[in-house]
C-alpha cells in the first residue's frame, strides 16, 4: 500500500523527509552558513547525477531523500537563528518601533515592536534584523493611545522568552520563536517617550488599515456587540472583540474553526467564483486560464482586506495551488496536489509545520480525501436535498476523524454534537459571507447597503442563536481531556490501518487495525493509572510534616 502511494503521489515522498529536517532543525537549530549549505549541496547533487546516470535507483532514491532532510534541517535551523539576539545583561535606551496599536491586558497593554537599534555611548548602533520583540506597556493612558508606527525611546532591559516551569505547561517559548519573536519586556511608566510617528507603511500595516475601514463600515451599517465582533471575525479575520461568551458558545458547539478565518471561509469564495466563472470557460476553453488568474486575483485581494493575516495567507496559497492545477485536471483537490501545496508553504515558511491552523487545515483536507468517498459510499439518498445533508455530514465526520486528536491535544475538549453544529453553521456562515461581499459592493448605494445589512444581521443572529441552542444541550462537550504525543502518534496509526480496511476489506487488515486500536487503549490506559499514582504521590508527600 505505502510504496504504492508514493508511487502514485511523487510529492508526498518530497514532503515527508522534508518535514522529517524540519523538525530535527527545530529540535537542534544549528544552522549551517549558506556558502557551506550550497558546497555540500553541488557535490550532493553531483552524486546523484552519478547515481543517475549509472542506474543506481535505489541509491539515487535514498540520496535524494537524504537530501531533502538536510534541506529541511537548513531552513528551520536558519527560521531560528533569525529570531537570534545578543542580550544584555543590563537595561539599555532601544529605538523601537510599534507593529500594531496597544491591545489590552488584564495588567498592561502589548505591543509587538521591531527593535530599530540601541544608544551605546550615545551614539546609536542601528539593528541590521530589526529583531521582534513582545513590548508590555504598564497601564495608563499614555500607552492606551499608542498606533502602529509610533516611533520610542524606551528603557528597559530585554528578556529571552522564558517560560514558568511548571510540569506539562505549554511551551510559550518555543511557541514565540517560531512566530518570529526574539523575547519580550516590561516598559514601566515614565521609561518611555515617543519621539514621532512612521508614516510610511507596509503592505500588512496597508491592509490593516483595510480591514479597520471594513469593520468601520459595519459600525455605521448598524451592527452591534456579538453581531459585530462574529461578522468581523468571519468576513475580516478581526477577533480582537469577541466576547468570552461567544468563544465559549462556538467552543462547546464544535464551531470554533468557523470564527478563525481560514481554508473553510477561502474555500466558499472560491466555490462561488468558480460557478461564476466555470460556465463561461466551458463554452470557450480559451478563456479557462485568465478566468482562474482572475480568480486568484479576487482570493488575494480578500486576503488584502482581511489584513493579510498567517492563516488566511496560507489558505490562499494553497488555493492558488490548487487552481493553477486544475489546468491539468478536472478534480479540484487530489492528495497529490495537497502534498505539492504544502511542500512549497514549508520550503517558504518551514516553522509553519508547527502551527495548530497549518496542522488542522491539511490533516482535515487530507481526511476528507481518504475517509470521505468511503463514507459517502455508504448510502445513495434518492432525494436531491438528502444528497446534500448526506455529503455534508460525510465532510465533517471525515475532518472530524483527521483533526480530534490534535484538537485533544492542543486543547483538551471534544465536542459531542460536532456534526449537528457542522449542519448548521457551514451552510449559514457560507450565506454570512456571501451576504458580506454583496454588502461590500454595495458601498456606492448606501440605501440599499443600509436595507440589506439587514439581512446580513439577521442571519448572523440565526446562527449564534442556533448554536447556544447546541452548546446547552446535555454533554455538549467533555473538557479536561488528557493526552500526549504518543497517544496522538497511536491513534494517527489506527486511522491509517482503518483506512486500509476502507480501500480494501481483508481479515489481514482488520487484524492490524484492531492492533492499533488495542495498542492506543492500552497505552493510554497505562499513562493515565501511571498519571494519577503521580499525582496521588505529590498529594500525599505534601500533606506529610
């Protein structure tokens, strides 16, 4: 089966020993120099040339391979050393300038900074990097009015991020360095001054400045509270405002990946281009390749409007992928093209494999692939309507079944009513955005905007009703539950081995999927007695005098 997948999808054998190196760079980030990298590289390549040439496949195959692990191991290893700073074990006046406004804290107000150079001697020594740094400002009004570009002087000594030692607590940072952040510090009152204002922008802080105008437009349309802050996050990405009733609400209904703008918002926008645009090409096959670049421009052009944040850049770069590919075929999305769209995200951005959106976007898609046609396989509604539900649910027991252990894993909760949720907020959320781009390109005739936001409004109130409804229902969830990496690793297997089963019903293969199975229960089972006598232990040495 395995050699016969590798076989049939050449760039999931490029893409596995590349995340093998990406890894390994993370775990030991001892980057190479570039010039090293590139002689090891030609003489690399040269063998292989050999190895070609003389027909020495598996050689070649194994050389290869070998070298896209080191490649891997390259470009995580050199993400980590451009997050590298020479701390001082002093405070020092840095020149700094503001990313983004002040966000409240609970105790103080973030902002992320780029370090622009530091006064040695009163002279300063400009930072080629412009290393980031997490800046937290104490609370007062000064630092509630600060704005992206804002130019400081701050005093303050700069910390590596640290986290708090405490047993299973999360890695806040590992997690920092691989967002590109270099550290953080506390800037108290009365150790700052803003010395002006950068007025030039960058093409993120340019569509920052559209997705403001955009959530502005909502505010004079009439939107208000939970309404406001839902639309915002499905149609812009801006979940700065959502209340902690909300979050909770689409936590405990299995609708969290609704709010976080991603490949599931992308996909609809592409949907409805694609039946704008597919009837005209297939009456003049000529126009197929300006009409899918045109439809590239519109994703790209949402992502501008939506701030170009990470997790939607990555959804349109996938789906770019995926249309410039539908020049060679009819089908949308194989597990080859999905293997070819992440392969060249992670040579781009290699530290992109360990985000949790990255993870949950491809193993999703990825399930839908493998489980879904089996699945839907199953039963053939007669009824147009019943197709659709049936579809639809397939869909989202197939994600559900790629993405559970990671969301486990990340976040400890399973969601009970994931499918009843799923049937009702993907279809209202696709009709959310789609009434939002309508609201959009009405802006040159205000009265029918003013008119049709009522519409809009109305149909974001029917899916947060919808899903307090569920959210309230019995076990709508089970919380604190506990798993760790092999625990994810085992049931990842289990779902490889039930796969096999779907493709191809042996006994052989029910064996080894049972296997897996019962080695998962009984792991897990062990690691949580072994847990709790932990636990118990700690308890009771306390309690002695």
């Amino acid at each position: 089966m395995w050699p016969e997948a590798l076989r049939k999808y050449p760039f999931l054998r490029l893409l596995l020993p590349l995340a093998v190196g990406i890894v390994c760079g993370d775990a030991f980030p001892h980057a190479f120099s570039w010039s090293l990298f590139a002689s090891v590289s030609a003489g690399w390549l040269a063998a292989l040339y050999v190895c070609h040439r003389r027909c020495w496949r598996k050689m070649y195959g194994g050389m290869a391979l070998l070298w896209l692990v080191f490649l891997g191991y390259q470009l995580s290893a050199r993400a980590w050393a451009a997050t590298d700073y020479d701390f001082p074990h002093r405070e020092a006046t840095y020149r700094v300038r503001l990313c983004e406004a002040a966000e409240e804290k609970k105790r103080s107000f973030l902002c992320p900074a780029r370090v622009l150079g530091v006064y040695q001697s009163d002279t300063l020594r400009a930072e080629r990097r412009t290393p980031l740094f997490l800046l937290y400002f104490a609370k007062d009004s000064a630092a509630a009015r600060l704005q992206r570009g804002d130019e400081l002087l701050v005093h303050v000594r700069l910390n590596p991020p640290r986290n708090n030692g405490n047993p299973d607590e999360f890695d806040y940072a590992r997690y920092l360095r691989r967002q590109g952040g270099s550290g953080t510090a506390y800037v108290p009152a009365h150790r700052w001054r803003a010395t002006g204002h950068d007025s030039t922008r960058t093409l993120r802080q340019a569509a920052l400045d559209q997705r403001e105008r955009v959530v502005d437009l909502y505010r004079r349309l009439g939107f208000r509270g939970d309404h406001l802050t839902v639309l915002s996050a499905l149609t812009v990405g801006d979940q700065d405002d959502l209340s902690d009733d909300i979050t909770e609400t689409y936590s405990v209904a299995g609708a969290s990946h609704v709010l976080s703008l991603s490949g599931l918002h992308i996909g609809f926008l592409y949907v409805l281009l694609l039946v704008l645009c597919r009837p005209v090409w297939m009456r003049w096959r000529v126009l197929k390749l300006p009409l899918l670049l045109l439809i590239v421009a519109g994703l790209w052009a949402f992502a501008f409007f939506t701030g170009l944040a990470s997790p939607v850049v990555r959804s349109v770069t996938m789906v770019t992928i995926l249309a410039l590919a539908a020049l060679q075929s009819e089908k949308l999305l194989t597990m080859n093209t999905l293997a070819a769209t992440a392969f060249l995200m992670l040579v781009a951005r290699p530290l992109w494999l360990f985000d949790v959106s990255f993870q949950l976007s491809f193993l999703s898609l990825a399930a839908i692939l493998l489980f879904q046609p089996p699945l839907y396989a199953l039963w053939r509604p007669r009824w147009q309507l019943l197709r659709y539900v049936w579809g639809l649910a397939t869909v989202s027991l197939a994600a559900q079944a790629g993405t559970v252990p990671l969301v486990l894993l990340y976040f400890s909760r399973f969601s009970t009513h994931f499918l009843l949720s799923n049937l009702w907020v993907v279809p209202l959320s696709s009709l959310i955005l789609y009434a939002a781009v309508v609201l959009l390109l009405l802006t040159p005739f205000p009265a029918w905007q003013g008119c049709f936001a009522h519409v809009a409004d109305a149909l974001v109130g029917l899916q947060n009703g919808g899903l307090r409804w569920i959210s309230r229902l019995p076990y709508a969830s089970f919380d604190h539950v506990w798993v760790d990496a092999v625990d994810i690793w085992l049931f990842y297997l289990f779902l490889l081995c039930f796969c096999l089963c779907l493709r191809r019903f042996t006994f052989r293969r029910v064996g080894v999927a049972l296997t897996a199975l019962l080695l998962l229960v009984s792991y897990h089972t062990v690691a949580g007695i072994s847990s709790h006598a932990l636990a118990a232990d700690g308890g009771a040495s306390a309690l002695l005098p």
